[in-house]
C-alpha cells in the first residue's frame, strides 16, 4: 500500500486516539450534534458557523476552521475543515467550497479502534452522517486479508462510499502491536477516484 496516509507520517507500529470522551465539550453533548450543515460542499462561511456552533466541537474563539485539544498529557484531538481534495492537488478557488473535512485522535494510554473513530464522526456529524458511512460501501481495505502478517506494519486503514459523501479511516500501530492514533475524513465523493489512485497496492 503506497505510503500517503491522511496527513500521518510513517510512524512505528503502535497507537491510538482518543474517543471524543475525555472531558471535553465533546462528551457533554450525550452524544447528540447539530445538524450537518458544514459538511463537505458548502462555503467556508457556512463551514465556520457550523463549527463555531457544534457544540461537540466547542472551538475556542480564535478558532476557525481548524480546532487542537489537549485535554491531558499524551492525548490530543484535532479537527480541520479544508478547501484541499482529500488526497491532495489544489483547491477549487472558483467555487471556495469545504473538500475534506478530517479529525484526527491521540491516545497512548488507551487504543485507538475503529469503535472510537465512528463513535467520533457520530458526535461530530450526528445521526445522518452516521448512518451514510455505515451503509456505506467499502471500496477497498489496507493492507488485503490476503497479504501476509507484516511485523513493520504501521498503517490500517479503509475507504468507503456513502450515499451523500465517502469516508477514509486510518489506524497507526507503535512498536508495541498497539494503536495510538486514528484520523477520519469525510470528503466529496467526486474526489474518490484521485484517492484511489494513490492508494494502489505495491507488490
């Protein structure tokens, strides 16, 4: 699998992120965000209204479009929305409409799991969202089942298509065989075929 990853690094085998319950604005909700109004393909202006009244967000008030919490050492969770395709190239300045948007959870103290990541997107984006990615359909998977235990693997991670929108979820793996970090994008599916060509397998 190539070595483009959301933004990550080629880091050791071993992470996780946090759930979106550390304490935060995030868990005070119980679980309940508003609507989905900024999602991938409206303007920046509606983008940063939304985020700046997502109560599971809770941006401080310097914070725009981009969001960075520490809530205690080793954890850290982060959010961006982004005019920029999901697997890079330029922005569309014609139309100046929000391509990707991504949040991304550190956790050395507890793993990082798929669970924690749609659990994530859940208290972000609400139910609508929610449901598109889990029925959604999964375009392809990293590495392949079929692909032999690799003791250097630092990356898992899987694309797929909604109904609305497409989604990436990657999981980074330390030395320990652990998770310490995930990130999730939620993007336009016009953008799917130029992520699928940088995520093509190496033999």
């Amino acid at each position: 699998m190539a070595a483009l990853s959301l933004g990550l690094r080629a880091i050791p085998k071993r992470g996780a992120q946090a759930a979106l319950g550390w304490g935060m604005a995030l868990a005070a909700v119980g679980g309940v965000a508003l609507p989905s109004l900024a999602i991938p393909g409206q303007s920046v202006r509606v983008a940063e209204s939304w985020i700046r009244n997502n109560p599971t967000l809770s941006p401080a008030p310097n914070e725009r479009l981009s969001i960075n919490r520490t809530p205690s050492p080793g954890q850290r969770f982060s959010f961006q929305s982004s005019l920029f395709p999901v697997a890079g190239g330029m922005p569309d300045n014609a139309r100046r409409i929000i391509r990707t948007e991504r949040f991304t959870l550190v956790d050395h103290a507890n793993d990082i799991t798929v669970d924690r990541l749609e659990e994530s997107l859940r208290l972000i984006y609400g139910p609508q969202i929610f449901n598109d990615y889990r029925q959604g359909q999964i375009l392809f998977e990293y590495p392949t089942s079929q692909a032999p235990e690799n003791p250097n693997l630092v990356l898992v991670g899987a694309v797929r298509s909604g109904e609305r929108f497409a989604y990436w979820y990657e999981l980074a793996y330390g030395e320990s065989g652990t998770p310490y970090l995930g990130r999730m994008a939620v993007f336009l599916k016009e953008d799917l075929p130029m992520l699928r060509e940088r995520l093509v397998p190496t033999r």
